[in-house]
C-alpha cells in the first residue's frame, strides 16, 4: 500500500517535472476526445432523428370518399388481416379534421368551419413491425379495394438510412483515427519523460527494481493525463453541444424533428468513455514505450 | 564468490570484447581491475551485472549461472550488487538523504526502515552533516561518498565500483578507495575498474589487467611489481596523497554485514 503511494506520488511528480510536455499531451488529447464526442454526437442526433421519422413511417390508407361506414369497418378488418402488422388505427375523418383544425392559423381555423362538409376522407394508420419489408406491405394493401389513396414516406426513411450508415461510418472511422493520435501522443509524452529520467531509470535499474515497479509512475503520468484530458473534453462537448441546439432549434424543429438529444442523457457514457480512453491510451501508450525503453536501453551507458 | 569460466563477448557490430576469460574472485576478496580504453573493462562489468550475457563461457555468481537466469530474477539478483559510476549519478533534484533513500524506495523498502537505514549509511561515509544539502553543493569526493553510501544502502555483498575516482581530486581518490578497503575488511566484497595505476599502486591487493580483451596479468600487486622496477612508488603515493584522517567505521568494519544490518535496524543507540 505504502508502495503504490509512494509510486503513484512518483507519477505525479513526473507530470509536474515536465509541466510544459504534460500541457500540451493534455490539450492535444483533450481536442482529440473532445473531436470524438463532437463526432459522437452527431451521430447520436442523426440516429434519434431517422428513428424518429421511422417511428412515423406509418401508412396511410384513405378509404374512398364515398365509402359507406360497413364498408370502411370491412377495409379496417382487411387491413387486420395482413401479415406484418403492428396495429391499425382508425382516423375518422371527424377527428381528423378538428386535428387539423386544431394545428391551423386562427384566421384560417376560421374559414375552414364554414364550410358545411368535412373535405376528408375515413383513413387508417397503419403500423408495420418489419421495416424491410415495408413495401411489400404497401402493395399489398394497395391491392385492397375501397381505397383512395396511400400514403407513406418510405423512401425518405431509405435516404436517410443511407446517409446514416455513411454518418455512422465516417464517425467511426474518425472516433478511431483519433484514439491512434491519442495512443502517439500519450506515448510520446511518456517517452519524452523517460527520457528526462534517464538517470533516475538507470539508478533503479541497476539497483535491482523491478520492471513493473519502473513502469508504475510513467502508467499513472499517462492515466492523469487521460483523465484530466477526458474530463475537460466533456464538459466542452458538453458546452458546445448546447450551444449548438440554442443555435439550430429552429432548424431542427423544422424538419420536423422533436427528438433532441439531452447532452445529459448521454453525459455519463461520455464521460466513462472518455476516461476510460485516457486510462487505456494512457497504459498502452505508456507501456509501448516503456518496454521499447527499459529494453533497449542499459544502465552501464560505458565506452569501453 | 565470482567465477568467470571461458568467457568470451563478442557485439554484434564485431568487437571482440573479451577473449577467454577464465577467473575467480573469492568472496571477501578486493580486486581492481586495470585497463587501457578499449580493453575489456566495461564488457567485465555488464557482464558482472548481467546487463550483458557472454557469447559463450559461464559467469557464476554466489550460486547463480549468469547465463541461465531468469529473465525477471535479475532485479532480484541486481540487489545484492552495489554499484559505484565514475559520474555518481546522483539525482540533482533530490537531497543526499533521498538520493540514498531511493535506492531503497525503488525495491519496495518501507519508509520506517528507510528512516533507520540511510542515516546509518551515511555516518558510515561521514556525510551525516550534508544529509539535506543537494549533490550539486558538495565536491566531487563528496558525491561519490554519497554514491557508495547508495551502493550500500541495500546491504549489497559485492560493491562493483566503475572508475570511482575519475572525477575526483587525488586525495579524495586515495579516500574513496580507502573506504572501499574498509567495507572489504568488514566482508564486502568489492571489485573496482580503474585505469590509474598510481592509485592502485598503493594499496597491495589483487590486481587483475585487461588488455584488447584478454587478462594479461592477474595476482600480482602493483606495488611489488614497481618495486622491482627500481622506483619507490609509496614514497611517490604519499606525497601525492594525504593520508585521511582516521573515522570510526567500527560499526560496520568490525561485524559481518549481518550485525550492521542490527546495528542499524536499532538505530546505531547503542
């Protein structure tokens, strides 16, 4: 116990002997997580924002105008009868339309309630349980008689798919490629401090301590960064992801989506990510070094 | 005791470091190991310290075959080594009582015994006074005491010592190896490198020279070497050096490295 003090107190000093190292692997590693969590998310909004209109890709089926009340029942019970479906939802067009009065401008709300008939349709909102085979549910129901028309925005659930599978891609390959700059710079770091401890390594070295014990203080110089570098990178994706919806609620809202993503909800995962990658980098870039280090070099550094 | 059987290292780049080394060093014995640049000297050493492994030959150490030991026995091994470098390698930014400390720190000592340790060691090399003062502060011969106090603070029963007085003054040089002496006499066995013949000159041990690799002379001391040359190299040492005055060292060079482990475990009070 008094050893891991001793040796955690080691790691400290490491930090503050190079001060001027440590500040700068802080502030590189601390862009590089603070890049990932940007990076995270966006991802995170695309994804809540596509499920989000997946969620409303239902299916309209409008029954005729003239359809009789037997025979909208009879088109409801069809569409029951299909296979991969979650629910059918009755819309009548009486509903529908104070819905729609409701949403309306006041003035227009207005002129609308004078007309005398109602200019809707009886319709059904359908649910489908297997996205993939959404269309064949379309044509199926297509099919059906009594129907005016169907409604569904399939294709722009499929674009946005698309667009996030590609988002997903590239975040990952960002979130990666900056974990590998991470690794260098926590291990370059740690290089850089070995190095300006030569003397210290070779006194242990030739004293009999251990590897491990060697290795101890330059691991806990690598996690401090990475903690410190991880806790930092939160609170700034933190502060430029709510300045970032203050900026574009309007947009957002626009397209329709209220599906905004609290920073909150995912602060914990961040946070535990990005401590955990400062450990990690931190052990693995210090110990690539470390071991490349105490290999190649030896203590007697003698010319003969 | 140290055995060196057919001991031969060549570097990859092609130096034939040492050629066929055969040699014993019994335990409690004291050996300078003399050379020119290039001869072998430092090879010895690594060699000693198992920093190096010969490209063929058997090193033994007290039991243990160099050249078969486990990779993460060596620390262990290393322990019962004090070493000595020509350039102290005192860390600047630490006192003479840390600079000690550390040695003991690094292999796990707890800091009670630490506490009890060092300044024993350190009134054995009489440097009790400068405990707080920082390596740059002290001379050259200072330092170096404070290196062998390191040396010592790990109760090591081999002192490997590499050129201890090459960066210090004459009679300084002639102090260090006189403490030297004295932990040899309280059991210790030390092996120093140097390439000062006059030095050596004055103290009548073993003497053991290296030349392009090979052991060229073994056994005979200098001094009866240069006696027969018609100098008279004492006369020659004692004016160059001035005899130190006497310290008490009793502590230590009158018990086995045993009994000043007890002296110090109850703090030299009695």
């Amino acid at each position: 116990m008094g050893n891991l003090r001793y040796l955690t107190k080691e790691g400290f000093r490491n930090l503050k002997v190079n001060k001027l190292m440590s500040v700068a692997s802080v502030t590189v590693l601390f862009s590089c997580l603070m890049l990932i969590g940007i990076a995270f998310m966006i991802l995170v909004n695309i994804q809540s924002f596509i499920s989000g209109i997946e969620a409303e890709n239902v299916i309209m089926v409008y029954a005729d105008l003239d359809a009789s009340d037997y025979e909208y029942m009879a088109l409801g019970n069809e569409l029951n009868a299909l296979d991969n479906i979650t629910s059918v939802e009755a819309v009548e067009k009486e509903a529908a339309y104070e819905e729609i009065l409701a949403e309306m401008d006041e003035n227009l709300r207005i002129y609308l309630s004078g007309l005398d008939e109602n200019p809707l349709p009886d319709a059904y909102r359908v649910t489908v349980t297997d996205m993939s085979r959404f269309e064949n549910v379309v044509n199926e129901i297509k099919k059906l008689d009594g129907i005016e028309r169907v409604y569904e925005n399939s294709s722009l659930a499929k674009q946005l798919e698309g667009i996030r599978d590609s988002v997903t891609y590239i975040s990952l390959g960002i979130i990666i490629l900056l974990l590998i700059v991470s690794l260098f710079i926590i291990s370059n770091t740690i290089k850089v401090t070995m190095f300006s401890r030569r003397l210290e390594i070779s006194i242990m070295k030739s004293v009999g301590a251990t590897n491990s014990f060697i290795r101890w203080p330059f691991m806990v110089e690598g996690i401090i960064i990475g903690v410190i570098a991880g806790i930092l990178a939160t609170g700034a994706v933190w502060a430029v992801y709510e300045f970032a919806l203050t900026s574009f609620t309007s947009v957002l809202t626009g397209l329709g989506s209220g599906v905004q993503v609290s920073f909150l909800d995912y602060a914990l995962y961040l946070v535990a990510a990005f401590v955990g990658i400062g450990i990690f980098t931190g052990i693995f870039g210090s110990a690539t070094s470390i071991r490349k280090y105490l290999k190649e070099r030896k203590f007697v550094e003698l010319e003969d | 005791m140290i055995q060196f059987k057919n001991v031969s290292k060549k570097y990859d780049n092609g130096t034939h470091a040492l050629k066929d080394i055969n040699l014993t060093i019994e335990k409690g014995e004291f050996v300078f190991v003399v050379g020119s640049s290039g001869a072998g000297k430092s090879t010895f050493l690594k060699l000693m310290m198992r920093e190096e492994v010969p490209s063929s030959g058997t090193i033994v150490v007290d039991d243990i075959d160099l050249t078969k030991i486990k990779k993460r026995d060596i620390p262990k091994f290393r322990r019962r080594l004090g070493i000595v470098f020509q350039d102290f390698r005192l860390i600047p930014n630490m006192t003479v009582f840390d600079n000690v400390a550390f040695a003991m720190r690094v292999i796990g000592t707890k800091e009670k015994k630490i506490g009890r340790r060092v300044p024993y060691v350190l009134s054995l090399m009489g440097l009790n006074e400068k405990a707080r003062n920082f390596p740059q502060e002290l001379s050259g011969g200072e330092q170096q005491r404070v290196a062998l106090a390191r040396a010592l603070a790990n109760n090591a029963d081999i002192i490997i010592a590499d050129e201890p007085t090459g960066n210090v003054d004459p009679q300084m040089s002639y102090e260090i190896v006189d403490l030297l002496m004295r932990l040899n006499e309280a059991g210790t066995t030390v092996i120093m490198v140097t390439h000062e013949h006059s030095l050596v000159r004055c103290f009548d041990k073993r003497v053991i020279i290296l030349d392009k690799g090979n052991v060229v002379s073994d056994g005979g001391s200098l001094v009866r070497e240069a006696a027969t040359s018609h100098i008279n190299p004492v006369s020659e040492i004692e004016h160059r050096y001035d005899v130190p005055p006497e310290e008490d060292y009793s502590a230590y060079t009158q018990g086995t490295s045993a009994q000043a482990e007890e002296f110090a475990v109850t703090g030299g009070a009695e």
